[in-house]
C-alpha cells in the first residue's frame, strides 16, 4: 500500500474570479507524517484543508486522497470519513444542542450502537478534562471550550489523518497544554494550522509555508524536540457536511 494519503497537483481555487487564493499548488501527505502549514492571515491556510476534505472543489489540477482520484461531491465521502478536521470557526462544527450528544455525533454516524458511540465520546471528552461537560448546552459554552468540544468530536471519530485549523485559538494555558500533550501521544497523520512557532516545532517535523499559491518547503529544524510517534491505523472518520448537519442530533 503506498504511504502517499494525499497527492495535490497544481491545483487553482478563487472564491471569485478577481483574486485567485491558490494558484498551481502542489502538496504530498504521507503516512505518519506531522506537518506544520504557516503562511500570514487570507493566505489559503484554511481554504487548503477544504480542498482536501472537498469542502470546497478547485478550478483545476488534481487531488489523489487515499490511493484514489476525487472530483465529485460522492468521492469525498470515504474522504471525510477517514480524514478529521477541526474547523478555525469552531461554531462550523458545533452543531447539537448538548455537549455529549455533539461528541458521540459522529461515531453514531458511522454506525457504533448509542451505547458505544456515548462510551467513545466520553473516553474522549475525559482525556480533554471535560468530564463534566456531558450536558452543558454547546451553543452557551465559551469559545475555548467549544474548540476543545470540537476537538473531542473529531478525536472520537478516530479517523487516520487529522487537519487542525488553529486548535490553540482561544484555549487558556491549562487547556492549551493538555491539547498539546494530546497531539502529541495522537498516532495519526497530522497536518496543524498555526501561528506560534514554538508551539508547531514540538508538534510538527516538517513546516510548509503558503505564500501567493503555493507551498514552499521550510528548512528542517536542526533540534527537533521530539521525534514523530509511530504510525498506527486509525479507524474511520467523518467530518460533517451541511447534509449530515441537517439531520437531526438524537439524544444518545
Ligand atoms: N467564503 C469566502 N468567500 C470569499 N472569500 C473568502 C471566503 N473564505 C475565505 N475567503 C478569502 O480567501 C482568502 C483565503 O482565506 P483563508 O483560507 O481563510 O486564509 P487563512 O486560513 O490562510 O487565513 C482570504 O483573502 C479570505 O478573505
Ligand atoms: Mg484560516
């Protein structure tokens, strides 16, 4: 099987047709890696992820994801559901009315039993130190801990790749911290959002830079403070589209 998980080639994308945000981009993922994707603010960072997850669908080039070419809505499926992503605006992935029922959302969605869904999201929801979040009322929650709600969701779905848009944003030094500490033990393919370097050179091994469209390979870091955890198979994940959004959250 080979390690390549994504394959992007020269991929174009405009929101409209004055400003072009990616132009002829060309980008690999493979297995195991941990990557760091900088580039100032409205560079295409977020845009990017959305390519990736067929959030959004590019003018032009080619996107391979797992072994296979997608173009359509249909082809992205199997994409979603292996692939995590931790939306920047947390309140695009936040979306039932309790804390619990948000987190074992997805996992119910991928067909777990209420009973195993509702374990899963709340062996999740411990190991962020939100043990007593089960019922709070998401859309009450602060801003920082709906990205840690959001993360438990994403986390819950065990998917093989995770995109991390800015999961810092927000987070008080403990919880930042303790999200640190579990990105760190995460076992899968990573690709995190950011803007403080520090913060990316414990995580991250490899650092790409977004300037005018494309990505540029940053040179390796000299001292790595870590090295990247062994790769082990994920389950499977689904990132919610506004379909799956508009289904109902049953109380599990
Ligand atoms: N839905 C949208 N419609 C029009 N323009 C957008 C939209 N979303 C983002 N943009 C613009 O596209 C550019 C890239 O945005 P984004 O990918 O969010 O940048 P980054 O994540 O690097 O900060 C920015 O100039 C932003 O204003
Ligand atoms: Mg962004």
């Amino acid at each position: 099987m080979s390690n390549v998980l994504f394959e992007l080639r020269r991929i174009d994308f405009a929101y409209d047709d004055t400003r072009p945000v990616l132009r002829g981009l060309d980008f690999t993922l493979r297995r195991g890696e941990r990557v760091a994707l900088t580039g100032p603010n409205g560079c295409g960072k977020s845009t990017l992820l959305h390519i990736m997850t067929g959030l959004l669908k590019p003018s032009s080039g080619t996107l391979v994801a797992f072994g296979r070419t997608r173009r359509e809505e249909k082809d992205f499926h199997e994409v979603r559901r292996r692939t995590g992503l931790l939306f920047q605006d947390v309140d695009d992935q936040l979306f039932c009315p309790t804390v619990i029922e948000d987190v074992a959302f997805g996992p119910l969605n991928l067909g777990l039993d209420r009973h195993a869904a509702v374990r899963r999201a709340r062996a999740v929801l411990g190991t962020l130190g939100l043990d007593d979040f089960e019922d709070r009322i998401t859309f009450r929650l602060s801003e920082g801990e709906k990205r840690l709600v959001a993360l438990a969701g994403v986390l819950a779905m065990e998917p093989e790749v995770i995109l991390l848009d800015e999961p810092m944003a927000g987070l008080d030094e403990t919880a930042a911290r303790r999200v640190e500490e579990i990105i760190l033990t995460l076992p899968q393919t990573l690709v995190i959002i950011a803007h403080d370097t520090d913060f990316l050179a414990r995580l991250t091994r490899r650092t790409l830079r977004l300037h005018a469209g494309r990505l540029r390979e940053a040179p390796p870091d000299p001292f790595p403070s870590h090295a990247s955890p062994a790769d082990a198979p994920g389950g499977v994940q689904s990132i919610r589209t506004s379909q799956e959004r508009s289904k109902p959250c049953t109380k599990p």
